[in-house]
C-alpha cells in the first residue's frame, strides 16, 4: 500500500513539475520606424535624421526609385502571444502588430485610417519587414518594422 502512495505521490509531483515549467510566451519586441523616401536632399529647415544605416541597405536591396531616406519617427513595441499592438507613427500613419504564434505575425498599414497594406509572415529576430504607401509628387513614406527579440 505505501509503495502505490508513493508512486501516486511521486507522479503528481512529476506532473507538477510539468505545468509549472511550462511558462507562458515571451512577447516578441518589435522597432517600427516610419521612413520618408525622396531623390531630393533634406530640405535645410528639417529635423529629420538620415535613417540609419540597416535601415538604409535594406531599403537599397530594394527595387526602390529613391536615394535618400529620413526617419521620421521611431516606437518600440512588444507583442504578446495572441495579441495585436498598435503603433501610432504620425497623424496619418500608423502600424497594427498581432501575433499569430512562433514568429508568425499579421502586419497592417494604416494612412489617414484607412488599410494601405496587410502582410502575414514569419518575422525572425533581426529581419526588417518593408511596407510603404502612395506619397505624392516624387516622396514615398515607408513603414520598417524590425524583430529585436
């Protein structure tokens, strides 16, 4: 009888164990960067900055008409597993992060509130993900979206 209580016992710390060693997901964190394209330079009175330069060899693997590239603004954002995080980069652009699971992730662009672009893949750390918009005249905005963890 003591040798089954034993087993007993030792079998619902075994599974104890189990369910507490499994932790819940790690939020994957994300750099969004919205990034104004132009053949032109930057015009003298701007407080732009020359976008870095991962950023810049991303967008020169690309089949790109621009040769300047400025960041307009930068937010970090975390996502949690099953959840979407929205990221407001201007008053006419904004990104939508939400987590499908693993590395897989649903990307939507926003101008001026309505969908621009929806991009579902796989995101490993490191990787940039490009979206971009209509801009007028000779410009282009684009959105980077960078995997950091």
């Amino acid at each position: 009888m003591k040798l089954n209580s034993l087993l007993v016992t030792l079998a619902l710390f075994t599974a104890a164990l189990g369910f507490t060693a499994t932790a819940p997901a790690a939020d994957l964190k994300f750099e969004a960067q919205l990034i104004w394209g132009t053949s032109e330079g930057m015009p003298a009175d701007s407080k732009l900055k020359p976008a870095d330069a991962e950023v810049r060899k991303k967008l020169a693997s690309l089949p790109l008409k621009w040769t300047h590239y400025y960041e307009v603004n930068r937010q970090s954002l975390a996502v949690a597993a099953n959840q979407t995080k929205k990221s407001v980069l201007s008053d006419r652009c904004t990104v939508e992060v939400k987590r499908l699971g693993g590395d897989k992730i649903e990307v939507l662009l926003l101008g001026q509130g309505k969908e621009v672009g929806k991009v579902t893949q796989q995101l490993p750390r490191g990787e940039i993900l490009v979206l971009a918009g209509n801009a007028p005249a000779e410009n282009a905005w684009l959105v980077t979206l960078k995997r950091i963890q």
